[in-house]
C-alpha cells in the first residue's frame, strides 16, 4: 500500500514566493525548515567515508527525537501566523499550505523510508522529460508499460549507486530459475548488499 507523503521542499517555497508580503515571517518559517534538514543531513550523513547513511532504525530514532519537536515548534507558528494574518494574504496562502499538507509533511518522521522532500524524484522525472521525444512511440500499451519498468528500475540503480548494466545481465540470466519467495532479493538494494562494486 502507497504511503502519501508531503513535501518540504515545496512548503518552503511557498514561504519563499510570499517574502515580499512579509518578510519576517518568511525568514522566520525558513529558518524553523532549514533545522528539519540538518537533521536529515546527519541521518544521510557518510560513515567511514563511504556513502552509506544511517539505518532506517537510527534515523527515524534521529527523526522522532530531535526533528518531532521541531515540527511541534512550526506548527504552533503557523497556528499563531493563521491568526494574525488576513485570509486573503499572500503569507497566508503559504500557512494554510502548510497546515493543510500537515499530516503528509509528517509522515517521514513515522516512516524512516519516506525522504523530507521529493527532490530525488523530482530529478529522476527531468530524465524522462528530456528523453520525452525518443520515448514518443513506444508501439503500444504494454510497451509503455514496460518502459516505465525499466525507467524505475535504472532509477533505482543510480541512486544505489550500481551499474544498471551489471545489475541487469545478473538479473536477466537468473530470473528465470528465481523461485518467487526469494524475488526480493533481486531488489536493487538487497542485490547490492551481495554483489559490492569491484572497487569496494
């Protein structure tokens, strides 16, 4: 089942493009986000040198302990924000995004797989895009279909850091004979784990 998750990279634009209209508040409601994201650089932070964050335990411990009462802290804000601003107002176009995405901007500190923002995704979709033309004809449904599989999986591969090419030669050759109980670990993650890259 999808988990609907909320973006803070998008909540904090919305206090951007109002800065003109009030400042304070902007710089205020930045400030309070720009400490939700040094937490998430401590919990994506390298280890030992090697581009390896912190468990999905650690961070959502990470998460619960410290960028909690953080979110607590903002949405007091918007509260009293909410109060003193008129409904038209550009500033309160950008507190009642806010709080009206509240429960969704929440969801990465329940979660520890959810990101704080979708920037990852957002990047792997401009791949698309520009590939938009060459992709025009895909000859029909299915092959769309199977477009879109590919596309996620080389996705999932550059973020994991793996040769998609070595990935899919090992999983094209051994799918076949892959009993269905153990198909996850053919996930791109799970595969790396087993198969480090020849310089690690």
């Amino acid at each position: 089942m999808a988990t609907r998750a909320g973006c803070w990279a998008h909540a904090r634009r919305k206090f951007v493009d109002a800065e003109k209209a009030h400042p304070a508040i902007a710089a205020e409601a930045a400030g309070i986000i720009r400490q939700l994201y040094a937490i998430e650089e401590q919990a994506t932070s390298m280890n030992s040198g090697q581009a390896k964050g912190k468990s999905a335990a650690e961070r959502l411990c990470l998460r619960q302990s410290q960028s909690q009462p953080i979110l607590a802290k903002l949405r007091e804000r918007l509260w009293a924000w909410k109060d003193q601003l008129l409904p038209k107002h550009p500033m309160a176009e950008a507190v009642n995004y806010t709080l009206n995405q509240w429960n969704e901007l929440s969801v990465f500190t329940v979660d520890s797989a959810v990101p704080i923002d979708n920037n990852v995704s957002e990047r792997e979709m401009k791949r698309i895009v520009l590939n938009r033309k060459n992709s025009l004809f895909v000859g029909n449904e299915r092959g769309g279909q199977t477009a879109a599989i590919l596309s996620s999986i080389t996705s999932t591969c550059r973020r994991h850091g793996i040769d998609p090419q070595r990935y899919l030669t090992q999983l094209l050759t051994n799918l076949a004979a892959t009993p269905i109980s153990q198909l996850s670990d053919w996930l791109p993650d799970h595969w790396k784990q087993r198969n480090p890259a020849p310089s690690e």
